[in-house]
C-alpha cells in the first residue's frame, strides 16, 4: 500500500556523517568523549544571553519576532570587527547566514557545478566536503602539514591545473582536524594565488578568536586585493551554537546573488537572534567571555598535553593547538583508529577516527582528532588513561 | 585587478524575487502596503515569548545554548498535535526544520534531478517554484478554482503524464496567493491520486489555523494511507516569524534521507528557539494567541471587503477568504496590475501583481494579491480607496 520513494541521485549518494552518529553514540555520561566538536558546555554564556534577550524583547517587543531584512547593526559591528582584524570592508560586504555551514552552502551553490573541481585541504572539516559534494564537485586535494596546515605551494599546484577549479576552501586558524595554523606569509601567498589564478578561495574561520596562546595573525582576507577571498565567520564557537549565525565577508556582487539563493533555502536568519547577538557583542560581552573560555580550554589543553605526554609518550605524537579545539594524534603505522574504536567504547573512552577527515577516499588510518574544550581536566586525565589502555590492547592484538 | 567571478549555471538563471524587493520598497511609511505576506505586527505575542524565554534560560541555562539533536518535546508536541488534526504521525515522523521554506528546499533536493518533471499549482507561492527551480525542476501546473484551489482532475492528469513526476506540491488552506480553501472531497481525491500514481505530494500547509470562519478541515495527509504526502508546517504565521521554525510529517524512510541532507545545508535548527516554541506551546500560549489574532484577522478582512465594495465594486472580482491573510483581485481583462504599479506607488499603496504567482511563465496580468493582516481597518480603508483611484486613473489612461 506504501509508495515507495524515487529519491534524487544527491539523496540516494550523499554519506551519513560517521562523526554525528558517533558523536551521539559518544554522549552517554560514563563515556569519556573527546569526539565532538562542541565548545565548553560550562562555559557558554547563558546569563549574559539571557540579559540580551531581556534587553532586546523590552526594547524591541514584537519588532523582534518578525520577518525583516538582516539586521543592519549587526552587519555593522561586524564590518567594523573585519577593519579591526585588517579587512577591508563595509556593511555591503557582510552577509549573515545560520552559522558557517550555510555559508558554505551557499558559496557552493553560487560556484559550483556538476562535476566542477574544488580544491579542498586533504584533511578537512567534514561539512566542508559534504557542502561541495551536495553541489557536484570533482574535489581535489592538497596535503597538509602538521605544523603548518595546508602545503601552499601543493595548493598552487592544484589552483594551476586545468581544468580550473571553481573555488578552493582553507580552514587558516586552529585548524579542524588539526589545531594548527597557517603562518603569516602562507596567507599571503594564498590571497596572491587566488587572485592569480582567479579561483575564489573560501577562508573558513571559526576559530580564530579562540587563541590562548601566540599572536593574531592577520585573515587571509587582509591580503585580498583582487575580491577573491570568500571570508566565513560564525558566532557558534564565540558566542554559542544556538544563536546559529555566521557571516560571509564578499564583493558586493557576491552579495547580490548570495541574496537571491539564501531565499529559496530558508528565507532569512531569525530577528530575534541577530538582536540579541547584536545585543551582545555591542554590550561588551564578547572580550570577557572569550577570555574566561580561552583560559579554560588552554587549562584543558595543557591537560590533554602532560596526560598525552604521560600516557602516550614515545608512543604517539601530536599536534600543538594553540587554540581552538582539538588535538590531531598520530599513533603507529599499524594501527586502525577505527578498527580500535570498539575498543575504545568498551573502555568508555570517544574520538573520531583521523581517515573521517578526508573529503576525498579515506585519510590515514593511524590517526584521531581529540576534542579538549568539552570535558575538565579531571575528565581528560582519565579520558587519556583510559585512551592509552585501548591503544595498548589494540597494539597487543595485532602482534 | 579584481577577479572576475564564474558563476554557477543556478545562480545565472534564478530569478530575484520581483516581491522581495516589491515588499521592501513599499515599506515606507507613507505607502499603504498590501503588498507583504507579514502576520499582524501588533498581535506577534512578544509578552508570552518573553516570558517563555525567561522559563527556558533560567531552567535549561547553558543547555539551551549548546548545539543538540532536534528537541524531543518540541517533535512530540507536533506529533500530538498532528494526530488532533487526524493524521496519525508518531515523534520518528516530525522533522524540525527553520520554517517551511527549508522544508521546500529539503524536499526538492531529496526528490528532484536536473530535468525532473515537478507539478505545481498554476498560482502559488513564488517560494516554492524558487525550491523546485534550485533543484532543476521541470515544472508543470495545474490551473487553479478561485473558490476551491487546485482543479484536481486537471492535478491528476498532470500527475498522470510521462514522465512520471518527482513531487507535486499544493496549499491546501487560505492559498497563497488566493485566500482559498481545498474542499474535503479534493484533499481525499489528492491523497488517492499522490498514492494511485506514486508521485510524492507536499501539502504545505503555514495558514490552517489562521482561519476566522467556517468549520477546520481535515489536512490532506490525514487521508493518506500510503506515506505519499509530505506535510509542511511552519510556526512562522501562526506563532512568529523569527522563531524560524517549521517541520515536515513524513515517513520514518523519508525522515533518516532528510537528516542526512539538513547536515550540509546548516547543520541544525537553534536549540534556544526550538526551546522556546515548545514552552509557548506547552504552556497553552498558543489557543489564545490565535484567537486574538484571528479576531483582528477577521476584522481586517471585513474592512477589506467593504472598502473594495465601497471602491471597486462592479469593475473588480475577489475571492472570499474564511482565514489566513490574503484576498486575490481580478479586475478588468485590460487592466495590467504590473505596469499600473508605478501608479500606485505614486498614489502611497502598494500590492501585488498577480502575475508574479505563475511558476511558469507569467500568470495573469490583471489580477493582484492584498495582504489585509498586517494593515489596521483604518489604514484599508484607506488604502483601498487610494487602490481605486489608481484603478480608475490606469483605465482612463488605455481609453
């Protein structure tokens, strides 16, 4: 009696994410999960939202619950947040999206194709491969480094080839998977190659104001002369995920068409959210809450540091996050950390399995991304024992 | 020195909603405006947001701000309140979306292929022919009654025709743009028909409960026995706008392929709003709330009615709407509503052309769409009148 489906070749092809299902399967209490990639539940600040929104439906009442054009002050506080990091830009540059997905939905959308190149970094953020793939891409890789984040001359190389890549996508600080960042002249020479190449390349940048450690470097978007630098920002891991609002910083002519494609997929971003966040960063509550973050995710990472040191020393090795989130582990050749990762849940211990993080096949098999900023130190020592134990057995077993 | 941008094929074709920048343009204050599809601006239930807002900040705190999965009781409040409406649905078949328009988008790209035939209703939504496009519908219509919507034995020989539709898509209660209702009878022969064929049907459905008069029918999909209908809600009318919020009822097959792909468009819906709207609609808000603004509905609908009696009574025709927030106008066959608009803006009033509601091709030129909820009685009094006189000066002037 029940139709059955004729579904669309995207809906029949598209790959569940591993990581959502694992990250669910993670969330059981007496699991220790380094899997996700959520910022410090202890850490998001619900009372100065909550004073926000206080603020803003008192202010704005019923203003505030209707439909209406993006919120001018809040392009506004954003474009003058660009100019502070070096960024040349006005209101006309800044679009608002529900977080840096969207963004990356809808830069996919107004580029690609089917069967269009893209070039993304070999190791990547998995929404980024999965936005591209829903819009045809052909993707090609270039390799990164585990100090430095993408080989930029490997990137060149891939801009180069024929035939020409629609657009190319690099995650610049504190790196997901890797917790790295590119140096200040790699960000030069990639504003210098998309312009030369003409190929738009998507800086993706939710992280940079999670630094604990170094200096600022300077957005990629800072060196763009030639308009070729799509920059994408995000409240979620600054502020809080459900504010569910991100940016896109792009030519006016972007914008435009940007404008008429957001349409068709969801209208626009809620008014009330963008008040409150507006509400929030004019307020002055960005500088100290990311301050009380940084210093709890830097405490968690120097934990994750002396338990890795500790636990897996001479075993493992690992990057050295100086922000962000997360800590890419690199375990012997022999090992499969997601062959390893039943083990792992019988000793109650989470993370997501390095070869996840390839947009194109599977990436090395002997690796892990290690989240940091969600559990305590207390949790991560533990977490970390408990880690060494299942690599230990795992190792055991293949001998 | 700038680059110059290759563009996708989409993003070369779509078209800029003529109504978007319509809607905005009118919004000066000294323009009457039919022109938006906005609910009432002063009956948006700010005070019962507010304090709803306050009970989920000061309850779930952090929780409420943290990225999660689609919130239980929010699915099991529509689960239940879809099965009062006859549908017999369970929490596995509610998909969260931000409003009905994500809902639309989500569908196309789960059913839709480059080329795909896709049967719309001849009028309709502008959205919804924007959702379908994105996804390179070939669109078929089928005409619609100016007192009972779509024709269904012309929907079922468009669903009939080779080849076989992906999707059909009808709006059964308080049509947008026509005002009209989908008599029971045809909702059954439209469930039958979406089963016989084994084509897909989206009821979208934003405007039930904005109804003044007459007796609730039952929802297409409480008559469908062979999970053909894809039910679309939205909270947007009936409770706010910038909630953002809306669902899809669909079967449990359907529900697993539609988070896969919500993933790569924005992740998820935001948890606080999620929250939010199932307080406003636990705590009972919602049956007061709509009966305050089904009440000044009605009032501006009678305002309506009798100015366009008053004013154009003998030239024009319109349709009676029992609820929801438009009336459809047919004046005279020369009458061309897309090029008398320049004379309504210069007279302070503001609509719609009918024939931006044709997904294929213009519709007719001498029809328009006023939106009566968003003006005060006073204020469409005035406005109609302002209407007539336009009417007058534009047939005057094709003498």
């Amino acid at each position: 009696m029940t139709i059955s489906y004729s579904f669309s070749h995207l809906a029949n092809t598209i790959k569940r994410s591993v990581m959502r299902d694992l990250i669910a399967l993670a969330n059981q209490p007496d699991i220790i999960s380094f899997a996700g990639g959520l910022p410090a539940a202890d850490h998001l600040p619900h009372e100065q939202v909550h004073a926000c929104m206080e603020a803003v439906l008192t202010r704005d009442g019923a203003k505030a619950l209707q439909y209406g054009p993006p919120y001018l002050p809040l392009r506004e506080w954003i474009a003058d947040y660009m100019r502070r990091r070096g960024v040349a830009s006005a209101v006309e540059n800044i679009f608002i999206t529900n977080g840096a997905q969207q963004g990356l939905e809808l830069i996919a959308r107004l580029l690609l194709d089917d069967g269009e190149p893209a070039v993304l970094e070999a190791l990547t953020f998995t929404g980024i491969g999965q936005a591209m793939n829903a819009h045809g891409a052909d993707v090609r890789t270039a390799p990164v480094d585990l100090e430095t984040g993408v080989e930029v001359e490997a990137l060149a190389e891939a801009l180069a080839r024929a035939p020409r890549p629609r657009v190319g996508v690099v995650i610049p600080d504190f790196h997901n998977p890797l917790g790295v960042r590119l140096p200040r002249e790699s960000r030069m020479r990639i504003a210098e190659l998309a312009a030369q190449h003409g190929v738009p390349i998507v800086e993706d940048d939710p992280y940079s104001l999670l630094r604990y450690e170094g200096e600022a470097l300077p957005p990629i978007k800072s060196f763009d002369e030639a308009g070729a630098i799509l920059y994408l920002g995000s409240f979620s891991k600054m502020l809080a995920p459900a504010m569910r609002l991100g940016w896109i910083v792009a030519p006016a002519e972007v914008l435009s068409k940007l404008t008429v494609l957001r349409e068709s997929i969801d209208l626009e971003s809620s008014q009330l959210l963008q008040r409150v966040a507006t509400e929030f960063l004019t307020q002055g509550h960005l500088e100290p809450h990311l301050q009380a973050l940084n210093a709890a995710n830097l405490e968690r990472r120097n934990a994750m540091f002396a338990a890795l040191d500790r636990e897996l020393g001479g075993v493992a090795e690992w990057t050295t996050p100086q922000g962000g989130l997360f800590v890419w582990v690199t375990l012997p050749e022999r090992v499969d950390a997601g062959a390893m990762l039943r083990t792992a849940f019988e000793h109650k211990v989470a993370y997501i399995p390095g070869a996840n993080f390839s947009p194109n096949g599977p990436g090395p098999a002997n690796t892990l991304r290690l989240n940091y900023s969600n559990s305590t130190p207390e949790r991560i020592h533990e977490g970390i024992r408990r880690l060494a134990e299942v690599v230990k057995e795992h190792l055991d077993r293949l001998i």
